[in-house]
C-alpha cells in the first residue's frame, strides 16, 4: 500500500498578490463596506446598460421609486399583520425614523395615513360595486368593526358609509 502526502497551502489574503508581495489596491477588497459599494456601482451601470434607461436618483430626503414600491407593497401586507414599520424601514436599508419622513415627503402622507387611504378606496369601490353589507365591507377593508369603518369612512368622506352608497349609486330617494 503507498501513501501520498497532501500539503495543504493557505490562499494569499486578498491583500496579497500571489508572489506573497503586499497590494494596497488589493487591501480594499477585504473591506465588506468597499464590496457593497462596488456590487451596487456594478448593478447600477447594469441596469443602466441592459435596460436601457437611467436609474432615477431618489431627491434628497424622499425614497427612490423602487424603495417606494416596494415599502407600499409591504404596507399593504401588513393589514394582514405580517410586517411592521420597522421591518419595512429595513427592507429598505433605512432607520425607522428616517423612512416614515422620507416616506411622508414622497407620498404626502404617513405610512399609516396612505394605509387608511387605500382601505378607504377599497371600500369606496365594494360599495359601488357589490351588495355586501357595510358589516361585511369593514370586514373586507380590514377594519376593526363597521362602527371604526364608519368613523374613519365619516371623517374622510364627509358622509357615512350607506349615504356615500346611495349617493354614488344615484340612489337619492
């Protein structure tokens, strides 16, 4: 029986060349800050390359268009109580604080206050569309119970929730 011997040699450091000789261009790379940086430069020109348009810079303090759609996606699967502020604010690579004011700079409105708005014109459009009961359309629209979707439904509308149905349905009488 022979036995072979393997030597096992370590790999340079990324700030080595391979002669064993110290590469200070090199010593960046070790940094995972310098590499983030360089991903996203590289992703940056890609997209701008292959899809053939410009990657449109978010304004000071408000978020870019893809921060904001996907922060309002996930807003919109936090009604089923899957995700918190927080966890969006950091899906987005934001402190908290910082996401609700640049989120509220951008749509106008506090992550909170766009939520009721695009609950309210779900409602708006079940109770144009549908025969559901307003019992049943507070429980559609993810409202606590009817008598908070006609507080909310009241204070945005100016009307409750069965005059603004007639209303919308020519129903006057």
């Amino acid at each position: 029986m022979t036995t072979s011997s393997i030597t096992m040699t370590t790999a340079p450091s990324p700030s080595e060349c391979a002669a064993g000789h110290h590469d200070p261009v090199l010593q960046h790379a070790a940094c995972p800050l310098f590499m983030d940086q360089l991903f996203a430069v590289m992703a940056a020109c890609l997209l701008q390359a292959l899809g053939g348009g410009v990657v449109a810079p978010a304004l000071p303090g408000m978020l870019s268009k893809v921060h904001e759609e996907r922060a309002k996606q996930l807003l919109l699967s936090k009604v089923r109580g899957e995700i918190s502020i927080p966890d969006i604010a950091r899906e987005c690579n934001m402190s908290t604080s910082y996401f609700m004011k640049a989120f509220k700079k951008t749509t106008g409105k506090t992550p909170h206050q766009w939520m009721l708005s695009q609950r309210l014109a779900m409602a708006q459009a079940y109770l144009r569309n549908s025969t559901l009961s307003l019992t049943e359309v507070a429980v559609v629209c993810h409202f606590y119970d009817q008598s908070h979707f006609n507080r909310v439904f009241a204070r945005s509308m100016g009307v409750s929730p069965g005059v603004w149905r007639r209303i919308s349905k020519g129903d006057l009488g």
